[in-house]
C-alpha cells in the first residue's frame, strides 16, 4: 500500500529535550542495514499517545500499539485521514534509499525519527511490506530514560538480505498449539520480521472423507483459513507443509487406508498404488484452498527410506513420479511445490525428472564447516531453494543454543551468497513430543535476524539484545540466563545418543549411564540451573513471560537431571554399605545407610511431582489438552518408580535386616521394584 505524505502536526511537548538519552543503543531484532543519528532537540519523549494516521497498516499499528502499552508507554491512537497526526507515511524512490541487493529486491522502508517521525517504503507493491516492517522497528525502538520513555532520533535504512523468512513449526508430534496460541507464535515471529509461516501436518487436517486420521482436536480447513487470514493481517504468508510421501503412519495404520501403505500400516505411502493419489490429491487440494493465494506448498517427500522395501521397486522414478503426481495437484493454484532435500543428496540424478518449478528446501542440522555441498547440488541443476537450518530444540530440555546458532549463521550466511536460494525455512521440531514451542524463541530470532542483515549477527552481544527486545527489559540478568543455559548444554555431553531428554527420563540407577555420567560435571550443571532459577524465581518480565517461565522450567529440569545422576550413585553407594556391614555388629551404620537410600528414592519422586505443575502449565498456555496427557503419565510412571524404589528399600530393612540380618543386592531387590 502506497500512502502520500500526511501533514504532520507535532506539538512542543512530544519533543521536549530529554534530561539524558537512554544508556545503550537501541535493542533492534533484526539489526537494521543502516542506523544513523539524526539532529533533534534530546529525544522523542512518550509521554502521551502518539497519534497515528487512520490508514495505517493495520497489523503493524496491533503489533507496535500491544508491545507499548505493555511496556508502559501510553498506547497510540488512530486519528482521522486529514486530523493532525505524529507520524506520517509515503514512499521513497530507489535512488534516495540504500537498498543494495539484488536487481529485484524486497521491499526496504526508511524510518526517520528527527524533527518529524516519518517512514516511507521502497522497492514496495501493493502488499505494504516495507512499511509493517518499519512499523515493526519502530515498535522496538523506545528507550527507557529514567521511569519514562523516548524515541531516540535516528535515521533507518533497511530492507532484508532475503526475500523469504520462513519458521516451520512441528504441529504433529506432540505439542499441537491452540487456535489463540498459533495467532500469538504468528504476531511473534512479524514482529521479527519472520513472513512465512509453514506449519509442519502429518495428521492435523480434518479431511471429511476420513475424518477419524486427523487427532480430535485436528485444524479443519476452515480453521486453517482463518489462520491464514490472520497471518496475512501480520504480513506472514501460511505456508502449508502436507506430508505427502513418508511419515504417513498416523494415516496408513487406519484400516480403511492401510492397503495404501507400502509395508503394512507403516510409514510411506506406495507410489505404485494408483488409490495412493485419490487419496492425497484431494487433501492437498483442500489445504491449498484455506489458504489461498499462497506462493508456495510443502509437499514433504522427505526420508522415503521404506521405498524398494515393499510392493514398490526403490527406483528415481519411482520418487521422481510421485513428487511430479503430487505436484500437479497444485496446478492453477499459483503455488509452487516444495520438498526436502534428503532423497536429491542421495541421488542428485533426480533433479532432471522433476517439475523445474519446485523448490528444494535444503534441510541440515548440524553445526557443519560448510554446508556448500548440499547448497551446490541444488544450485549447480539450476533449481530454487531454500536453506533450512534447525532450532536444535527436539529431544532437548532446552534448545541446544551453540549448535543452533552455528547451524544457522554459517548455513544462512552461505545460502545468502548463492543465486537461487529465496529465502530461509528454519525448522522447529517436537521428535520427542515434549518440548515447547516457547523454548524456542532464541533459536527462531537468531535466524530471523541472520535471514535478515546483510552482517551476521554478533554473537558477543546476542543474548544482550534480544533479550532486551524480547523480553522488554533491561535486567541484564535475562541475557545471563541464556548464556548459562547455552553454556549448560555441553556439560552433560556423554555420548551422541545420549540427550537430555533421554538422560532425564532413564534409570538413574542404570550402570551404564552411571559409568558415562562419571564424565559429567554434575555439580557444575546444578550451580549454573540454580543460578539461573535465583534470577528467575520471582521475575516477570513486561514482554513473552511465558517464554521466561520455560526457561526456568528448564533450569529446573537440568538441576533435575542432574541430581537423578547424583542420587543414582549416592543412594546405591548406602546402600552397598549397608549390606557390607550387615553381618557386623554396626546395627545403627546399617539402619542409617537404609534410610539414607530410602529417602533418596523419596527425593526421585518429589523432586519430579514438583516440576509436573510447572511443566503442564507451561504446556496448556500454547497447546492443547490430549498431548499433556502422555506426559504427565511418563512424569506419574517415574514418580511410581521412584516410590517403588522407596517401598522395598523400605521392605529390605523391615524383613530382611531387622528379622535376618541380611540385606539381598541391588540389583535382586530393584529387579522385584519394576
């Protein structure tokens, strides 16, 4: 949307001389190209509703007006079109803006905050782009001075390094979010300048044909339309990921669809089976038409590794058909298909069989030396692509941050200089089906930022800044939190299969962790989660508390795992000196040791029945009901342990001791706890 220069009216006291600037520069997520001071009496001081033109972009002027009133900052009003307003909007033309970039570039907006505030777009159409992303700095802009606030004069010139800055979120295996928590993630990720949104769908839409596949609280295509028409309000595109190839199971174990499998209710679906596509045409269909217009639609065909291992010969066409019959479903919508990358990596030879208009999303995770084989492949053959790093969140207590980082400043940065990558598809995955989507939120920002500055991000001062973007405060001990927790990830590295989800739910008893654990510094994991909960214990932030709580919960969750390690040995060691000295006269060492083991157990229990409120609540804020339920089974299933545990320590020293002066092994009596 183009506006013409409003007539601005700025009154004396909006630019009353502030007594001192704020103390840092500004905490913007994305960093803008350009920053520069510019000449005005002090700084902009907010101390009354900033007055907006009625025209203004509607999402922009939700998202800014929000972030202020939380903050404190008296809430911004829309004035009539001809009514004296503070801010007034147009458009700049190319050769006045320091657009760089390529030929074509993406929208860019200037924002100047000086005598006037104004902010124009350039290189824009009529989608307004240029200007929600300004409105989208300006949010972040005010600096607190003294208990007021101010906009500090500067002169921004921006516009993103790519076109295309999409989140993909896992809504399939686990955590499936709320109708008003998928609207939240949406307004997160605009007001980072994220503008694309792709939800990852297994068994999530409600086809009326089968309605039983989706789960009972599945998204119907009336729903998913209407989280597309709130996205396009946040400028973010829905980008519908439909899985289409593999990972079918939640579909194909279904009887009425289980001939469509290529293994018995397993996991791909047989390309040799002509039923296979009047099932997936008119699902995909019916996603494209919620969501409509949409550039793009992700067709998955990702780890077909049950092809050749049923009724369907493992071939290149066999693959190569099937991404070319699932992408003609999409014909005459304007979208263009989208799939992984994993079977072309295998066999680059595919790419000369399938349609020249899809887009290869290119997806690898770890914090690799280079990622120029994989980009190459898929440039060299003349494709479009998308470079999809992860945020290293699945089976973690809390998103493995260094890896992720590393992940995506190097892949981004490499898939920035290389001609036909569109844009970023960070990835958000829930394998474990415990991890939430607000433990995410440092992983996803990273990569919107890098997706967006032509400099990488500053790895020195990140959490510095985001955390004061984010969380709208200038408690510096929010940016610590992060660092510690970073910095806690490595400590309980053991072996690669070894995560911390897995570590955190396993018998802490078990022999073979415990001999790796000797590896781990499991005092140094306790201090730094239990510095983490002193700062955040009573905390609470003006901005994405929740996202706060998670990390706390996590702090406890790590102090948890820790101590389960701990107790694992110091609980087996009484014991083992218990039954030492059972034929000794040492009654009261003996009874002590028993006890000692005994309460440890105890303390196994409690110390799980205590995360279990924290971690439910933290569930129900973005997710829906069914999925908590597994959990806090597992979370019940480990405190029965626990107190099983208790109970025949308990029983060792009431009948075996007390009556025979015997204590059996360990490993006799704990056989008989499970």
């Amino acid at each position: 949307m183009v506006r013409l220069f409003l007539a601005a009216a700025f009154s004396a006291a909006l630019f009353a001389s502030a007594a001192s600037a704020a103390s840092a520069a500004p905490a913007l997520v994305p960093q803008p190209r350009s920053v520069e001071p510019a000449a005005c009496r002090g700084a902009v001081a907010l101390n009354r509703p900033l007055r907006f033109p009625h025209a203004t972009d509607p999402g922009g002027f939700e998202l800014l007006s929000a972030r202020w009133t939380a903050l404190g900052i008296p809430t911004p009003v829309l004035v009539a079109d001809h009514a004296a307003a503070d801010v007034e909007f147009g458009r700049a033309t190319a050769d006045t803006a320091s657009s760089g970039g390529p030929a074509s570039p993406p929208p860019g907006y200037r924002l100047d905050v000086s005598s006037r505030i104004s902010i124009a777009e350039y290189h824009g159409d009529a989608s307004g782009d240029g200007l929600f992303d300004a409105l989208a700095t300006l949010a972040q802009l005010p600096e607190r001075n003294g208990t007021s606030w101010v906009l500090p004069c500067v002169r921004i010139d921006d516009a993103p390094a790519l076109r295309w800055r999409i989140v993909s979120d896992d809504v399939s295996r686990g955590p499936f979010p709320t109708m008003d928590y998928a609207k939240e993630r949406i307004r997160g990720l605009a007001a980072l300048k994220i503008n694309g949104w792709s939800p990852y769908m297994e068994q999530v839409v409600v086809d009326p044909r089968y309605p039983f596949v989706a789960w009972p609280n599945g998204w119907t295509t009336a729903q998913l339309h209407e989280l597309a028409l709130y996205a396009r309000r946040f400028h973010v595109t829905l980008i519908p990921e439909q899985q289409t190839f593999a990972h079918m199971h939640e579909t194909l174990k279904w009887e009425a669809l289980a001939p469509l499998a290529e293994l018995p209710h397993g996991y791909l679906v047989a390309e040799s089976d002509p039923r296979t596509y009047r099932y997936l045409e008119p699902l995909i269909k019916s996603v494209v038409a919620a969501v409509k217009p949409v550039p793009f639609v992700h067709l998955g065909a990702d780890e077909p590794i049950d092809l050749g291992r049923g009724r369907t010969p493992r071939t290149e066409q066999a693959f190569t058909d099937h991404v070319t019959r699932v992408a003609a479903a999409l014909a005459g919508s304007g979208a263009r298909p989208m799939i992984w990358d994993d079977a072309i990596q295998q066999d680059p030879a595919t790419l000369s069989a399938i349609p020249r208009t899809t887009v290869i999303v290119t997806f690898h995770y770890g914090a690799e030396k280079t990622y120029r084989a994989y980009i190459d492949t898929v440039a060299n053959a003349g494709f479009d692509q998308m470079v999809a790093p992860g945020a290293a969140n699945w089976n973690e207590i809390y998103p493995d941050l260094a890896t992720s980082y590393a992940n995506v400043a190097r892949f981004v940065g490499e898939g920035k200089a290389t001609h036909g990558v569109l844009g970023m598809f960070m990835t958000v995955w829930h394998d474990d089906g415990e991890t939430l989507f607000e433990a995410t939120w440092p992983s996803v920002a990273y990569a919107a930022a890098t997706a967006w500055q032509v400099k990488p991000v500053d790895d020195q001062t990140w959490h510095a800044t985001f955390a004061r973007a984010f969380f709208g405060s200038d408690d510096p001990g929010y940016a610590g939190d992060l660092s510690t927790l970073e910095a806690i990830r490595p400590l309980l590295r053991t072996t690669p299969s070894d995560s911390p989800d897995y570590v955190f739910w396993h018998d802490p008893f078990d022999l073979q962790l415990q001999e790796r654990a000797k590896a781990l510094d499991l005092a140094g994991v306790r201090e730094r989660a239990e510095g983490v909960l002193t700062h955040l214990w009573s905390v609470h932030p003006p901005l994405h508390a929740e996202a706060a709580g998670v990390m706390k919960l996590s702090a406890l969750r790590y102090d948890l795992l820790a101590r389960r390690l701990q107790i694992g040995k110091e609980a087996r060691d009484a014991y083992e000196e218990a039954r030492a000295h059972a034929d000794t006269p040492d009654a009261p060492l003996v009874y002590r040791d028993l006890a000692v083991a005994k309460y440890l157990c105890w303390e196994l229990r409690d110390g799980l029945s205590n995360v279990v409120p924290l971690y439910v609540g933290a569930w129900r804020y973005e997710s829906t009901e069914p999925g908590v339920q597994h959990i806090i089974t597992r979370y019940r299933l480990a405190e029965d342990d626990a107190q099983r545990c208790a109970d025949r320590i308990d029983g060792v020293m009431r009948e075996n001791y007390l009556r025979h002066a015997d204590v059996p092994a360990w490993d006799e009596v704990m056989r008989s706890a499970h």
